[in-house]
C-alpha cells in the first residue's frame, strides 16, 4: 500500500470486504478495546490500594462491572481470542489460506455458542439472578 | 518535487518480523496459560462455585481478587508463588501483545515518518509505565 490513499473514511466503510473484512475490523475494535479496558482496570486496581485514589478506582470499578459493560468487554474479549486462534492456525499452515472463508464460518459457529453461555450467565446476573 | 518512495521492509530477522512472529507465540502462550487456569480452577471447586463468567475472568488473569467474589470459601489454593508466576507470564505476554498490537493500528493511519517514530516511543513509555504499576498490583493482592 502506498503512501499516498486518496480514500475517505465514508468511502473506505463502503468497502464490500464481506466476511473477512469484517472479522479484521471487529478484531481491531476488540484489541483496541482490551488494551483500554485492562490499562484502566489496572490502574482501577492500583488506585482502590492507595488511600488517595480509592474513590476514583471505585468510580471505574462500578463502570466495568456493569453488565451492559460486561456484555461489550465478553464479545470483544472472546472474539479477539477466536478469531486469534483462527489467524494462527492459518499463519502457521499456509496452505489452509485456500479454505479461510470455510475456516471464518467454524470460528463463527465455536464463537456463538461461548459468547452466548456467556451472555446468558451475564444478563441473568443483571436482572437479579 | 517528488516524494521519495518508501523502502520496502527488508526479508529475514528484521525488528518488524521478530514482532510479527511474537504476536503469534504470545498468542500461543496466552492460550496456554489460560488453559492451565481453566483447569486448575475445574479442579479447585469452580464446578460449584463458580459462573462462567467467573472462570473466564480467572483464565484471563490468575489473581485471587478474581475469585473473591465467588462462592469460593478458601482462597488459599489460589495463591502463591504458582499463581504469581503465572499472572507476571500473562501481564508480560498480553502487555507487549497488547501496547505492539495498538502502535500496528496508530502506524497503519499516520504515513508521517516522525509522528511514527514518536508514538513509538510513547507506546513503548507506555508499555513500561503500566507493567510496572501492574506489577505493584500482583504483588499487593
């Protein structure tokens, strides 16, 4: 790719990269989210140690334990780590690159099950057991 | 004037593949270790005590703060220097995964050689700041 991508943001959304683009995208949405969410659950954690800090590591703490939260942080979690799994496995055999849209429908069907039991377990929690 | 063409990366042990090939080994481990956490904690009562949502923070990260808030009468079998080693691997694994995973994003939308360059250096400033107060974290809990 070159430097110079005359391409606009409203333009490069139309892109009709289908499945594949799909999985690259939601798997950037969820790293990028992990890597806020855990720096700012670290840091949650640090404050609510220190006398000074707990009542803004308490604030942060209230927001991810949330469950609409939860719900957010579990799809972008497990989906980072299947769609991981799936990027590897292709990675390491490439001679599998032949079958990825195959390989994206097996990552969807081991994902839906897990996210779901999650989301169950969640959203029960959240309206009171 | 004409820009100057970017160089091709080069072929062989260069910085940007070493990383390309950490992505994937981390991600590896990362698997691993959680693995070993998933099924420790089967073997350490999660089967009643636990939701799955317990277990799945656990596997993320082995600290005993995880399991406070189960039905987990004793938590000493989640403790200690086994479970300290295995949180400091994942904090190392799913930190340069991480912060290397957030510059490959920034880098991806900036093309000015020297706003790279600096963001870099910021991710990696980053990167050491946060492991050292997660660190401080593990070994208060």
């Amino acid at each position: 790719m070159g430097l110079k991508r005359n391409v606009g943001l409203l333009e490069g959304l139309r892109y009709q990269g289908k499945g594949p683009m799909l999985t690259y995208i939601l798997h950037r949405i969820g790293g990028l989210s992990i890597v806020i969410f855990v720096a700012l659950h670290i840091l949650a954690s640090f404050l609510s140690n220190h006398a000074w800090g707990t009542s803004v590591g308490i604030l942060i703490n209230t927001i991810y334990e949330y469950w609409l939260f939860q719900i957010f942080i579990f799809f972008c979690a497990l989906f980072h780590v299947i769609n991981g799994l799936r990027i590897i496995i292709l990675d390491l055999w490439p001679k599998l690159i032949e079958y990825q849209r195959e390989a994206i429908w097996i990552e969807w069907f081991v994902f839906l099950p897990i996210y779901g039991i999650a989301l169950f377990v969640i959203i029960r929690g959240g309206l009171g057991g | 004037m004409k820009a100057k063409p970017r160089t091709a990366p080069q072929k062989g042990f260069n910085f940007d593949y070493l990383m390309w090939l950490f992505t994937r080994l981390s991600a590896l481990a990362m698997y691993l270790l959680a693995i070993v956490g998933v099924t420790a904690a089967l073997l350490m009562g999660a089967r009643q005590n636990m939701t799955v949502a317990d277990l799945m923070r656990w596997a993320f990260m082995p600290n005993p703060n995880h399991v406070a808030s189960t039905n987990i009468p004793n938590l000493e079998a989640w403790k200690g220097i086994f479970w300290n080693v295995m949180a400091y691997l994942m904090l190392f694994f799913a930190g340069a995964h991480g912060l290397h995973g957030l510059s490959n994003v920034l880098e991806d939308y900036i093309s000015r050689t020297w706003v790279r360059n600096l963001l870099r250096g910021l991710v990696l400033l980053v990167w050491v700041l946060m492991s050292a107060i997660a660190i401080s974290v593990i070994m208060t809990s």
